[in-house]
C-alpha cells in the first residue's frame, strides 16, 4: 500500500508540474503567434518587392533586347515612321512611362509620340548620362520609375540606343493592398488558433483527470515481475514466458509484448546480418561478403590446386547519366545493368560464380576452375568477359530515353597473378583501369607490365610537381592568322615538358597526368601568367602596330573549381594585360559537363572583357544547338574535319555549316590543324575567320617568337 501511495503522490506531482509547462507553452504560444504574425507581414512585404522588382527586370531586359532587335535597321536608315510604330507599340505595353530613342550623342530621335515634340533635344535627366555611355544593356532605379536601355548595334558599329521607362507606383500599390488582406487574414488564422488553444487546454485538464483516476484504480501491479521479465529479455532469454496469474490484465499484455519482442529481435539480428552482406540497391552481394566468400574460397584451394578468375567490371561515362538524367535514372540504369550481369553469369559462370557490387558502377565477378582441366579459369574468365562486353554494350531505356553505355573489365587469376585476395582484388582494378585507357567497353587480362604502368604513371605525377620550378616546363607558341588578309593577329600558348632524362614528354601525356591528380590546378595560374607576361612583351616589341592576342587552354577540372574568373582577373591586373587580348579555349566537353555552372562563369569571364573560346567544337555530345546557351566569342573547328576538308564532302559540309551557324550567331570561326595550302584556300572560300596550323607556323618559343614578331 506504501508502494502504490508513494506512486500515486510522483503521479500527481508530475501531472502537476506538466499542468504548468502547458500552460507555460501555451503563453508563449500566444507570444509567438503575435510575433509570427509581425515577421509574416515583413518577410512578405520584402519578398513580394523582391519578386516584383526581379520580374519587372527580367521582363524590362528582354523587352528592351527584343525592341532594339526591331530597331536596329529602321535607324540605320532614319525610317522615323518605321522607328515611330515600334516606339509606339512598346509605349502601348501596361507600365510604360516612356520609349526614347536616341543616337550615339544622347539626342532624341523618338519618343513614340505623333509630333515628337522632343525631336533632336538632348537628354538631360538625371539618368541620362549612363544611359549614353553603356555599352551593352543598363538597368537603372529611380524614385519611381525603372529605366532600362539597351545600345542599337549593327555588327560592331553602334547606331545609337532605346530606353524605357516602367512606373513603380503600380507595384507600391499592389503591395499595399496584398499587405492589408495578408494582415487580415493573419489576424483571422489568430482568432482561430486561439480557440483551438482553448479547447486544446481543456482536453488535457480532461485527460488528466481520467489519468488519476485510472492510476488510482489499476497501479496497484506486481512491479517486480515485470522488472524480472524485463531482466530475463535484457539476458538475451527472448522466450521468457509471461507470468502466470495476469493473462488479462496490463501486467499480462505487457510480458507478452515482451515476448513478442524478444522475438522481434532476433528477426531483427538476422535481418541486419543479411543488410550487412547485401547490396541496397541491386540486392546483390556487396564488398564485405564478396571479400569474406573470397578469403574462404582461397583458404579452401590453397594446396589444391584450384583456379580462380576474377573480373572488375565498370560503367562507362556512367557520371553523365547522372549529370544529364538524375541520380533515379542512375539507379534504373544500375538496376538493369546488375539484372544483365547476373543472367549473364549463371548461364556462363556455372553454379560457383559469385557476383557482388562494390558501390558506385563497379561489379566484381568470381568464376572458378578445377585442377582437372588446367587454365579452365582463363577460358571461362575470358567468354564471360567477351559476352559480357557485347551484352552490355546494348542499349538501356530509361526514362523512355535509349542511353548508350560500355564498359571496361578488368581479368586477373589465381594463382597465376597473386596468391592472396588483397593482391588479387587490386591486380583486377589496375586490369580495369587499362582497359579504360584502351578505349573503354572493352576487357584486358591482368600482366606485370601494368603494375609497371602505374608505378610510371605515380613517378611522372611525381617528376611532375616540381618541373614548373625546376624550369623542365615551358610555352611554345603557335601563330594564328586571320584568313581574309593573311595577317597574323595572336597565338596560342602550348606547354611542353623537356624531362631531363625521358626528354621531351608528349602534352597528351603530362596533361592527362595533371588533370587526374589535380596539379593543374597549380599549374594552371602559372602556365596563364607566363602567357600573359609573354604577350605584353609582344605588345613592347610592336609600338604602334595592332595589338596581338595570346590564346590559353583552360582545362575542365579549372573551370569546375569556380575560381577562375578571379585567377584571370589577379593574373590581368598584375601583368598588365588588357583583358581584350587575352582569349581562353575550353574543350566542348568540359562545358556541357555542367552548363550552368559553365555559363555563370563564362559570363564573367566575358563581362570583364576577356574573350572565350571553344576548343576541339564538333567533338562532343552538344553540337551547335549548345552554341545558343552557352556565351562563347568563338569557335574552334577540330583538326579531324580540317584533315579531311579536301577529299571527304561530309567533312567540307559539315564545316560549312559551322561557320554558317557559328556567324549567324555572331561567333568567329578559327581552324586548327591547316597543314596544306588547298585546306587555308577553302577555309577562306567557306568565311572562315582565323586559322592556325603547321602550313602557317609552327609552335616556336618565347624568344623565336619575338624574332618572328619584329
């Protein structure tokens, strides 16, 4: 009786304390309900002015753009009714204030009016002054008006400009009013939660008189029982019986509950054992049971003298799946990639094959020979790689998309190759990675000369990292030619490794090292510092002449860091460099990795005047319908079509038809590769605009290039 006493007084004492807390929280409820209300309305009053400021930009800009399209050849031939209908059309639009037209001094030349009263007067307001001398399109705030102009260019020639000015009263008035419904509706919402707060509070009070009522009537319990059941399912003894003498009652419930969870949870542990062995997504076997089964298998053929063959299988370009459709179609695409393989190897491997996924895109596959029929490993080893090969290299649907993905195996043996599973396990990734370097979609066995491979490749990352400073690293240039007068206009900076015992070092090898472990990253910034400083000695050399420009590559992993429009600038303003003469080359595929990203930092780039180009076009996945997103100032045809422009018509129309679309788009046209006279004969027929090539010049050094300057 003291017992069930005792347990009564705690209950009532901390009812009695949680009776406070509520109603504690419900004030502050309260208190936070009025404040809430307060920052709704600012938080809303900000957000609508954001979002209507933001709209009346984005509308204002492209209208401008788009009027001045319109305006382009009615003022170059002075149609002032031609230049009157557009003004007026735009002035018709709701919002508009005003549309002026003016010329390059800042007279008007129309305001959209009949009369034009303001003909030929200057503009004279107070954002007239940036308003004549932007060079591209200008946004301005006023007190109450939004103006926005846009230069008028026929190519490179300015005509003149337009501007329009858009009313903010509009928007202040609105916002207003939407402020005032919000504000009434918040204080509506309030009166509502008030009373739902109310009877909230009497419920609990409710509640809290059944509680003490079912305490007083039902705690009295054989606590110790339950504590000794509790006790036994804490010992690991999930089948303890419930206590006999309470099959009824709470007491009884609550042990066959614990019965029932003792149960639970040795389901539980088998089940977490299995998830531990087993691969998430594809329900395949994963890298720790693949190792343990493994460890075993070659524990049991050791002395035997069993075979064993075991293939890395890896997607290819599987990233671009992801990138291009998202990571749900990644998944489906691994789905049906792990269902192929497994088909695959019980009708090919035999009933000990093991197949496991190792997380990402890579799939281990284990078959196994017998001492019987000596190199029975190799033979299965290689058909399955071959079928495998072929089967996967057919097409996927995914997302009602067909999608195109090969992929590299990779073959080692045991105990041919290596006689433990750690060796062997690494022996087939460094077999996979070669045939990535094969080509992908392909498989290569496992030999020694691969391991002699990597540790060639380590060391040249190794020699690498200090060549710049040890001076092994230089630039060569590579003159460029603009084709209508046979002039030479700039050139591009090539880097090239003279390695004091291997000599001089293939760029595709060095520069495929750097971008892999990162080190263009450093290499980089010094490669466009010494271009930048090369070409303002250019500039020195040849007073009063046409300035040059000195063209740099730019690699992807350069362009994904996201600080390069910050590199160029530090290297521009510590050179000296006007940043006109500076032209960077990103390969076509390097962009459409990430196109937004790459546009946000090609504008940049371009906004501070430095010009873009992209390398190795018609290459990639894109084409031209890429040249329409991405601000580029110019393209540069692969040597792959120029080879080929004199005796294959593909070549020579395809090429047609990227200068034709390129200068429709306002882009230049360079062509690398010119090796032959008929080739910079044809080029300039079809409108190409620059050209580089052996036929013109070949890559000479800093100081050869200066002679052939002067």
């Amino acid at each position: 009786m003291r017992l069930r006493a005792g347990l009564q007084a705690k209950f009532l004492s901390i009812m009695g304390v949680a009776f406070l807390v509520v109603v504690a929280l419900i004030a502050l409820l309260l208190y936070r309900q009025e404040r809430i209300q307060a920052e709704v309305v600012g938080v809303s009053r900000d957000a609508m002015r954001d979002s209507f400021v933001e709209s009346l930009r984005r509308h204002g800009e492209g209208e401008v753009a788009q009027l001045a399209g319109s305006l382009t050849n009615p003022l170059y031939y002075f149609d002032l009714d031609a230049i009157g209908e557009l003004s007026r059309a735009a002035l018709a639009n709701p919002g508009v204030r005003y549309v002026i037209v003016y010329d390059n001094d800042g007279n008007i030349v129309h305001d959209g009016s009949e009369e034009i009263p303001s003909y030929g007067k200057r503009m004279d307001d107070a954002m007239a002054k940036q308003v004549v001398a932007a060079r591209a399109l200008h946004t301005q705030w006023g007190e109450s008006t939004f103006d926005v102009s846009m230069p008028i260019k026929i190519g490179q020639q300015r005509l003149g400009g337009v501007r329009v000015g858009y009313d903010l009263k509009a928007m202040r008035t609105y916002q207003d009013s939407a402020l005032d419904q919000l504000r009434q509706r918040l204080e509506e919402l309030g009166r509502r939660q008030l009373l739902w707060v109310g009877l909230l509070s009497v419920g609990l009070l409710a509640l809290g008189a059944l509680m003490v009522w079912l305490i007083q009537r039902w705690l009295v319990k054989p606590i110790r029982e339950l504590a000794d059941a509790a006790q036994a399912i804490e010992n690991g003894q999930f089948d303890s019986a419930p206590p006999a003498g309470h099959p009824n009652d709470e007491v009884g419930d609550l042990m066959h509950a614990f019965s029932r969870m003792s149960h639970s949870l040795a389901r539980h542990d088998r089940d977490i054992r299995r998830m531990a062995y087993t691969d998430a997504l594809t329900g395949l076997a994963n890298r720790l049971a693949f190792r343990e089964w493994l460890d075993q298998r070659l524990l049991h053929l050791r002395g035997d003298g069993g075979q064993l063959g075991l293939l890395f299988a890896d997607i290819d370009d599987f990233k671009r799946v992801n990138d291009t459709l998202g990571h749900d179609a990644g998944d489906d695409v691994l789905l049906q990639f792990a269902q192929r393989i497994q088909d695959t190897v019980r009708r090919i491997g035999g009933e000990r094959a093991l197949l496991a996924r190792f997380g990402g895109d890579e799939f281990v596959i284990l078959v196994e020979g017998s001492r019987e029929r000596n190199g029975e490993a190799r033979t299965v080893a290689t058909h399955l790689a071959e079928v495998l090969v072929s089967e996967l290299g057919q097409p996927i649907v995914v997302h009602d998309r067909q999608v195109f993905l090969g992929t590299s195996i990779g073959v080692t043996l045991y105990p041919e190759d290596a006689s433990g599973a750690t060796a062997l396990m690494k022996n087939g990734d460094i077999a996979m990675y070669q045939a990535k370097v094969a080509g992908k979609n392909c498989y290569r066995f496992y030999s020694r000369a691969m391991d002699q491979a990597v540790e060639r490749r380590v060391h040249l990352e190794h020699e690498l990292r200090g060549a710049w400073d040890r001076g092994e690293l230089s630039l060569v240039y590579q003159p460029v030619f603009r084709l209508a007068d046979g002039k030479m206009v700039g050139a591009e900076a090539l880097l090239r490794w003279k390695h004091p015992e291997q000599g001089l070092i293939a760029p595709s090898v060095f520069i495929d090292v750097a971008e892999q472990s990162g080190l263009i990253e450093t290499l980089g910034p010094q490669v466009l510092r010494a271009a930048c400083e090369d070409a303002v000695s250019w500039r020195d050399t040849r007073v009063g002449a046409d300035p040059m420009f000195v063209s740099v590559n730019v690699s992807p992993r350069q362009l994904r860091s996201g600080d390069l429009p910050n590199v160029v600038a530090a290297c521009l303003r510590e050179t000296g460099l006007p940043a006109q003469q500076l032209h960077l080359e990103l390969t076509e595929t390097a962009v459409i990795g990430d196109e937004v990203h790459a546009s946000s930092l090609l504008s940049r780039l371009r906004a501070s005047g430095v010009k873009v180009w992209l390398d190795d076009f018609g290459t990639g996945f894109s084409g031209l319908s890429h040249l329409r997103r991405v601000p580029v100032d110019g393209v540069k045809i692969d040597r792959s079509f120029i080879a080929d422009v004199l005796r294959d018509p593909d070549d020579l129309a395809l090429t047609t038809a990227i200068i034709a679309m390129a200068h429709s788009l306002g882009i230049i046209v360079v062509a690398e590769g010119v090796e032959k006279e008929g080739q910079y004969a044809v080029l300039r027929e079809r409108g190409c605009d620059l050209a580089q090539g052996y036929w013109l010049g070949h890559p000479v050094n800093a100081q050869e290039f200066l002679v052939l300057l002067a």
